[in-house]
C-alpha cells in the first residue's frame, strides 16, 4: 500500500511539474496544506502563491492556523477577500451554497493569476471528493480551477499518509468546514449568526473537546460532539453552564444531539428527499 501511495505522490509531483507558477487555493486543511507543500517541493517558493480567502464565515482560529502553518514552510499567505455576503444566492443558503461561496473566491483567484502571469489556479479537491455531495467542484470547473490531488487519484487516506511521512502537523487535523456548513439549507446566511457559530465553538473548545459542531437552527441550537462525550457534558453542573452561554448568545432552546459528531449532518436532509 505505501508502495502504490508513493506512486501517487510521485505522479502528483509530475503533474505539478507540467507547471511553471501556480496560485494555490489555500485554506490551511489537510488537503491545502499537503498540495502547497507539494507544489513547493515541484516548482520552489518563488513559484508558488498560496491565497486565502478570508470572510465572515471563516472562523478567526482557522485563518490564524492556516498562517502559522504556511509561515512555517517559509510561506507568506496572501488574503482576498470574496465578498460572497454581498450574494443573494449565496445568503439565501440553498443546498448549491457552496457553488456560489467558490464562485467568488475562484473569480478573485483566476484575476491573480491573469495579472501576474501565473500558468493555473490549484485546489485542494481530492480524489474522494467526487464521490460527496460538493457543488464547489461545479465552480471549479466554471473557472478552469484544476484539482491535482484528484488528478493523481490521492484520497483523503493517502493525503494523511504522505503528510504523515512529511512532519506536516495536519496530518490527522479533523475536516474544518466554513461556518456556514453549520446552518441547515433555506436558514438564511447573515454575520451575526456566523459569530454565534464561532463563538459556540470557540466555547465549547475551552471545555476540552476538540471534535465538535455548533449547528444553528435559526432559536434553536444542536450541538455535536463524540457520542462517548456526551455523557461528560451532562455531569455536574457542566449543562446549565453550557446552557447559560448559548442563551446568552441569543439561542432560545439548547439541545445536545444524541447521534453525537459526524460531519455533513446538514446534508442528512437532503439523502431524505
């Protein structure tokens, strides 16, 4: 299995090869991380730009993350800024949300590219994303935005592997979806709910947990964590507590979800129709 893994990066490299510079879609995920240090690697940092679009639905602790990480592979990260709230389509949070989201983003990225002479815009798209629910790979294919990771047919596993092998700290990083992933489809998209996500999260971090979603229901508020810590935020008075803050960020009923963690519960909505 390492043999053919190794295989993969090796047609990865290729592959980014047949470039001369390139913009990378940055976010500071496993895959992102793993593709712009394999870029590096095939074409040297004077070749590589690594942008990050940076928004209201990107949480704080993830951009400060996605800088360190790139800063410590001698990156200088540099910040668009999509300006997606400004979308009707987009707010209005239909299930093709995240079509609109890199819409914008790609359009921002593939004018860097024009201006600057560089060859092609990069992202992170693996060979496992096809198979997903991910309208973002619609707009990808709108803007010529190419997805060398699934070109070279590296899954997320194999992703982890490599990355593993390279002393990439993402290695075994959780999948970071934006803020608006936490909001069912039709529940409209606006700044302050976006914060109530990121501050929930951000609390719910300071008790320890690590895996976790704030889901917002409009008044109500579902969080998720691992079904064998469920059990822990129940003891004591750790409930009432956790109750107190979410109320005073404007939630009226807060529930804990007996399923506990999984990521892409939103889309649990749409597999019933």
């Amino acid at each position: 299995m390492k043999v053919n893994v190794n295989k993969k990066y090796a047609k990865l490299k290729e592959i980014l090869q047949s470039f001369q510079r390139v913009v990378i879609a940055y976010s500071g995920g496993v895959d992102s991380v793993f593709l712009l240090k394999a870029a590096l690697d095939a074409l040297a940092e004077e070749n590589v730009l690594a942008c990050i679009g940076v928004s209201e639905s990107l949480a704080r602790r993830e951009y400060d993350s996605a800088c360190r990480l790139a800063q410590n592979m001698g990156v200088q990260v540099e910040v668009v800024r999509p300006q997606e709230l400004s979308d009707p389509d987009y707010v209005a949070n239909p299930p093709t949300r995240c079509f609109h989201c890199k819409s914008h983003l790609y359009q921002l990225l593939n004018e860097i590219a024009q201006q600057r002479n560089y060859d092609a815009v990069l992202c992170g798209t693996n060979a496992d994303d096809k198979n997903d629910f991910r309208p973002g790979l619609e707009a990808a294919r709108k803007f010529n935005v190419i997805s060398p990771l699934e070109q070279a047919d590296l899954t997320k596993n194999d992703i982890r592997t490599l990355s593993k092998q390279l002393g990439l700290p993402t290695w075994d990083k959780p999948a970071q979806p934006c803020l608006a992933s936490r909001m069912p489809y039709g529940l409209t998209i606006t700044p302050g709910r976006l914060q109530q996500i990121e501050q929930g999260e951000a609390y719910l971090r300071s008790l320890g947990l690590t895996e976790l979603r704030v889901r917002h229901h409009d008044n109500l508020v579902r969080i998720e964590v691992p079904a064998d810590k469920i059990s822990g935020l129940l003891k004591n008075d750790q409930s009432s507590q956790i109750v107190t803050f979410f109320k005073k960020l404007g939630f009226t009923y807060v529930t804990l979800d007996l399923q506990g963690f999984r990521s892409g519960s939103a889309n649990e909505m749409l597999q019933k129709k």
